[in-house]
C-alpha cells in the first residue's frame, strides 16, 4: 500500500511549510511550498499507522493544509501522489485544511472525518496537556508523569482529559482502519 502526505501553507502566498520531524519509513520530497511525505508497505496496517503519525506530527506543527492520497501497492506512485495533491487542493475548503483522497472514494470520505475530528482535538490542546501526554505515549505511567512533570497525579488526569487523550486514543486506530480501506 502507498500512502502520500503532502503539505502547504494555509494560504497561498505564505512562508514555506518545512516538515517537522516525521516518523522513521516516511520519504520526504520538497514540493513547491511544500512537501510531500510517501509510506510504502507491503502491511497497509503498518503504512497507515506511519501515515497517521506523520498527519498528527503535522497538525501538531500547526499553519498548513494536509492532504492524504491513499492507493494501492504498485511500481509507479503516479496515482497516490496524484491522490496527495488533489487532497492538498481540497484541504483548501476543509475544516482543520485536511482532505483524503483514495482508491475507495466512500473509505476515504470516512477517513477524511475521522482524522479531521483528530485534527481539531490535537489542535486544541494545551502545552500542559502535549507534556503529560507525549510523556504517557512513550509508556510512562501517571505516577510517572506527576513526579517528571512536577504536578500532582490528579493534575495529570485534568491534563490529558482536558487535552481529549482518550479520544485521541479511539480516534487513532479508526483513522489507521480507514486509511487501509481507501487505498482499497
């Protein structure tokens, strides 16, 4: 499965959208203003995750549109970068700029909602709330977090529910799901 992330300012005009740190299995190619980011793998579980990540990473960043092409497998990545720019295109007239494209056009409508519901939760969290949840994504637990971050347990809590942590959490594997299907 292949998946293309591309990137831009949100307005036309604006500075260069460099891309902030990716996760590893993703191709970075500079594109205009922009960027344009490939998953290729033979799992399309696995290129979904990598591409989910990358979308948070990006949104997380802030300033840009986003736009996801989602395709088959093949020897060419004509038709997903293809996908990746029409998204990018669309992303223009979207809520949180984020638009899907794909081989299964009704998986990647589905998508589309999915990671623009995810879009505006990570937009919308606080610095406090980034902090204990970055810290409990890589496996510390909240005891952990109260005593690194120097809060109470309870302030953790009020953190990451106030930073929708476990929506995030749902929303994640829904988005990976989907993203699998719209390549079809």
């Amino acid at each position: 499965m292949l998946l293309a992330i591309g990137w831009a300012p949100r307005s036309a005009g604006g500075p260069p959208a460099a891309a902030p740190p990716l996760p590893a299995g993703v191709a970075v190619r500079p594109v205009g203003e922009g960027g344009i980011a490939v998953v290729a793998d033979a799992d399309p579980a696995a290129a979904a995750r990598v591409a989910v990540d990358a979308v948070v990473a990006l949104v997380r960043q802030g300033g840009r549109r986003i736009g996801v092409g989602a395709a088959p497998a093949s020897d060419d990545d004509a038709a997903v970068l293809l996908g990746a720019r029409r998204a990018l295109a669309a992303a223009t007239r979207r809520p949180a700029r984020l638009a899907v494209r794909g081989t299964d056009p009704a998986a990647a409508a589905d998508a589309q909602a999915v990671l623009t519901a995810l879009a505006v939760v990570l937009a919308r969290r606080s610095p406090a709330a980034w902090a204990a949840a970055d810290l409990v994504a890589a496996g510390a637990t909240r005891a952990a977090v109260a005593a690194r971050l120097g809060v109470s347990r309870q302030a953790v809590a009020q953190r990451l529910a106030a930073g929708l942590w476990d929506l995030e959490q749902e929303l994640r594997p829904t988005a990976v799901r989907l993203l699998s299907r719209a390549a079809g």
